[in-house]
C-alpha cells in the first residue's frame, strides 16, 4: 500500500487559459477547485468550523449557509478515520515514510452569478458528482458504505448583484480513508477531471443550464486586471501557496526527526530553513485552514 499523500492538485477550468484579449469567453467547464484538506483531523475539523461560519471575513459576501448532506458529526467520521488509519501506519509500517496528513479531499463547485439551484437541485448534483467519484476509486460494497457516510457539503448562497464575490457554490468534502486504504484517486488530475464532466452533466439534467452556451462577459477589476486574469492570477497563488505548504510540512517533518535524533546543529538548521518558509507564505493570501496550519507549526518550534 502506497501510504504517501499524491502531490497537492490545484485545478482551474480550461477557460481561465482563453486569450485574455477577448471581451467574451465560452465556457468549456463550470469552475471547480480540488485540494486536500491537511493537518489531519485538526484540519477537517477547521474546515467544518469555516464554512459554517457565516461572520468570517471571506464570507462578507455570502448570504446563506445550507447543510446539503453530512453535518459536524460527518467530519467527525472522517477525522476518526483518519486518525486509526495513522495509528495503524505507526504500528505495522516497517519501511517508514510520511504519516498520512491529509484526512480528506476538498472541492468547490462554483456556478456563475445568476443561478441559483435549490437545495433539492444541488443534493442531486452532489450525488451525481460523488457516485462519479465513487465509481473512479472502484469502491468495493463495504467500501461504499462507509465512504458515503463521509460525504460532507455545505452550500454558500451568494450576493447575485454587483462585480465582488463568486456565484453560488458548494464545498464538497470527501474522506480518504476507508478500510485499510486511502482513496489516492481522489486527489488526481483525472478525478478533478472527472468530476468537472459530472458537474456540467448534472446541472444540465438538474437545473436545465448548459455551460458550453454560458459566455463570461469581461468586467474590469483592480488595476485593470480582466476577470480572467483575475481568476489567473488567484489560481497562480494558489499554486504557488501548495508548493510552499509542501515544503513546509517535509521541512516540518525533518525538524522532529533531528529532534528525536537530538542533533542541536541540524535542529537549527531545519528551524531556520521552516521559518523562511513560513515568511514566505505569510505574505500570500492565505485562508483560514492555512493560517491555522501555520500556528500549530509555529506554535511547535517555540515550544
């Protein structure tokens, strides 16, 4: 069994790639964002606080929040999981390697402003996406069952008027771990690939909105940045704050084996190469779950 995390996926539509020149752009996809969610259980349990968080800064413009499948106790599962998973590792791993760090796999599924499916629409959607996924990971029936019971998703419903904030969108929350596996699949290019064709199908036979007759009209932001380059740029960073994360947490890594190994000289060195580390991601724009990431760290080296 192959118990090291895949490398981090960030993904964006292949319509952010269309000449930035255009005014006007066709959709080849809806929007959908794919990354793991770490810090093991500290990290989903983070998740499930943010997003039910109506008053947290990056929610100044969403105006409701809906449970459309799972609940606090769904992160629970996925965290419990997770967590024996790890232990199980500890115990029978004889050839070492990274502990499992990332507990569950995150998706955003983001509509253009102007839609507004209803709570009935969307758990349809969901549905129809997670079967898709399911059927990726070949999940065998006990597989199954316990991998839909790790299935959390909660609808942000945004302001519709004005240039600022996204569309409608739903963060998708499913757990690695059944049995004795982890579902790697899940956190592939072919899985957000996947996943995307599931999206437009399922909002075409749900909702009746095609995205291939969708055309993104350009809206000057900031310095003149069109939307494209906007949500290019956004997604560059992105990129660039996984990379960093990475490296963070083998860097991490390395500073517990020097201290179980009590090597002062080496113990320094991995502190001070962490530490610019962390500077560096202290000056991208960072969500909540990662900021929370970084004070455990840091809470860590100071202790």
């Amino acid at each position: 069994m192959n118990t090291h995390d895949n490398s981090p996926v960030v993904c964006i539509t292949e319509s952010q790639f269309v000449s930035l020149k255009q005014t006007t752009n066709m959709l080849k996809n809806w929007t959908v964002i794919t990354q793991p969610v770490r810090y093991a259980s500290d990290g989903v349990m983070m998740r499930e606080r943010y997003l039910l968080n109506l008053k947290h800064a990056n929610h100044k413009h969403t105006e409701h929040i809906v449970s459309i499948f799972g609940n606090a106790e769904t992160s629970n599962r996925i965290a419990i999981a997770g967590e024996s998973f790890r232990l199980h590792q500890k115990i029978y791993n004889r050839r070492g390697g990274r502990p499992l760090s990332s507990y569950a796999i995150e998706y955003c599924l983001t509509l253009p402003k102007g839609y507004r499916p209803t709570k009935q629409q969307w758990q349809s959607i969901i549905k129809d996406c997670s079967l898709a996924l399911a059927k990726l990971c070949k999940l065998r029936r006990s597989e199954f069952e316990q991998y839909r019971q790790q299935i959390r998703a909660v609808l942000h419903q945004q302001e519709q008027s004005g240039t600022r904030g996204s569309g409608d969108h739903v963060h998708l929350i499913i757990g690695k771990v059944v049995g004795t596996r982890t579902l790697n699949e899940l956190q592939q290019k072919k899985a957000t690939k996947l996943i995307k064709q599931a999206f437009n199908h399922s909002v075409l036979k749900h909702v009746g909105i095609d995205h291939r007759s969708y055309e993104a009209i350009e809206i000057e932001k900031g310095r003149r940045l069109s939307t494209w380059q906007h949500q290019y740029k956004k997604a560059t960073e992105a990129h660039e704050i996984e990379k960093l994360i990475k490296l963070m947490q083998i860097q991490f890594d390395k500073w517990l084996k020097t201290q179980e190994e009590h090597c002062v000289r080496q113990q320094r060195r991995q502190k001070n190469r962490l530490v610019k580390t962390i500077e560096k991601l202290r000056k991208l724009p960072l969500n909540e779950s990662q900021l929370n990431g970084i004070n455990i760290i840091k809470t860590r080296l100071n202790n």
